[in-house]
C-alpha cells in the first residue's frame, strides 16, 4: 500500500474534526431570527481585563503606505538584530492588527480584524524580551477596550528564557513575541464544535494583519507554530483548556 493510501485511510483527528464540525452538525444551538430574540451573552462583547494591575496607554497614529504595496511586499523574514522597537510602533502594530477601529453601537466596536459573530475569542499579549528607549521589557495583556498595555510582569528576557517558550533559535533574535491565546467558550456558546474553525480563522485575520502593519512600519516579522504552548501557558497564567495559546509571531528589526 503507497503512502498516499495509508493516509487516506488512516482516520486523524483533521477527518475527524473536520467532518463532525460540517454546517450545523454538532453542537450549533438553534438561532433565532430575530438579534432582539438572541441570548444576552451572544449580544454581548467580553473584554478580559486587569483592572488591578498597571497599564501603560497606548498611542495612535499610522503611517501612511500604499496597502497594494504593503502585499506585494508582505513576507516572512527572521534575520532580526535585537534592536528594540519603541512604544509607538507596537502601539500601531496592535491597534491596526486587532484593536477598535470604530463603533457600532454605544457599547459595540469594530474592530480591525474579522471575527465571526463578531465573538471576538482572541486575547493578545505582547512578551517584549528587551527594554528599549520608552517601552521596558515584560510580559503584556492588550487591553483592547483602552488601547493599553496591562503590565503582567516587568522583566527582561535572556536568550534561554525565550528558548523556553518558544523552540526556533531566530526567536531569541526579535525583540516582541506576539502570543495569541482563544478563550474558546466566546465563540463555542453560540457556535458549537464549528465556532473553533471560526476561532482560527480569526487569528489568522490578526496574523495577516499584523504581518501589513509591521510592513508599513519597517519591522519584520514572522508567524510560528513553534511554541512551547505549556510552558507559554504557565508563564501568561492561564489554565490552557478555557483558555489556550492558538498563534504567535515574532516581530522585530
């Protein structure tokens, strides 16, 4: 039997997944037609906050740049040089990968990336491994609602660390790891076994998003699935089932 036979007949957890989260086959509880009709935790937008830790406020502000350009130009790049970024560029970076770009509603924004039912189940934090001129290093929570860095832990990085949570040698090299965790139960509530391929798409908009911001902004960056997601877990305090790492990209000069 060829190697391409066995696979097609080797049940793996991608048939798996994939088929039993077809259309509304598991877990999709009925919709109603009318949003007025809708739960009130699917009408409602949830924000993870830190409200006793300190924050650092973010700033505005994008640069100009052709976005036809920024595509042609996007690419992976991991020849960092450790030079540090500054408070604004990762300020633009997160606003305009996944922050509010306008409002909706009194309570509702939208945001910069898709999300689907507008759930929004993805946190960001920011790991920067060196301080540079205005932004020390640390480990950050995005807060999305105020545009502003919650201060988890003030610290810096050694090379070993960073081999610790993340497993390509280049990483140590960059000078933030954008870490992307769900909190699946957003999404899950209202969608079922299919809202964790929306939970995907989703971070892959912010990935893709982030990829042009740091484009116009003259950073490089490159996305990754080498995370070492237990120990990223422990570090972020998070208990890795309601609440898991799903993404990260490592950005820097």
């Amino acid at each position: 039997m060829s190697v391409a036979n066995v696979a097609m007949d080797t049940p793996n957890f991608s048939k798996i997944f994939h088929q039993s989260s077809k259309d509304h086959a598991k877990g999709h509880p009925p919709t109603p037609r009318r949003y007025e009709d809708w739960p009130e935790e699917w009408r409602t937008t949830y924000y993870k906050a830190y409200p006793r830790l300190p924050k650092i406020a973010l700033e505005d502000g994008p640069p100009r740049a052709d976005f036809f350009d920024l595509i042609k130009a996007r690419q992976s790049r991991r020849d960092f040089t450790r030079a540090s970024i500054t408070k604004y560029e990762l300020s633009v970076l997160l606003k305009y990968s996944c922050g509010t770009t306008g409002k909706l509603t009194s309570d509702r924004f939208r945001r910069a990336q898709a999300s689907g039912g507008g759930r929004y189940p993805i946190e960001v934090y920011p790991i920067v491994f060196r301080s540079g001129e205005d932004l020390k290093a640390g480990l950050y929570h995005y807060n999305v609602k105020e545009h502003a860095l919650d201060v988890l832990w003030d610290r810096e990085f050694s090379d070993e660390d960073i081999s610790q949570i993340f497993t390509y040698p280049w990483v140590k090299d960059a000078t933030v790891g954008i870490v992307m965790t769900a909190v699946f139960w957003r999404n899950q509530n209202k969608y079922g076994e299919r809202g964790y391929r929306q939970i995907l798409h989703e971070a892959g908009h912010i990935g893709q998003n982030t990829y042009l911001a740091t484009e116009a902004l003259g950073l490089k960056c490159c996305a990754l699935s080498g995370t070492r997601d237990e120990n990223l877990e422990k570090l972020i305090d998070i208990d890795g089932v309601t609440e898991s790492v799903v993404y990260a990209l490592a950005v820097g000069r």
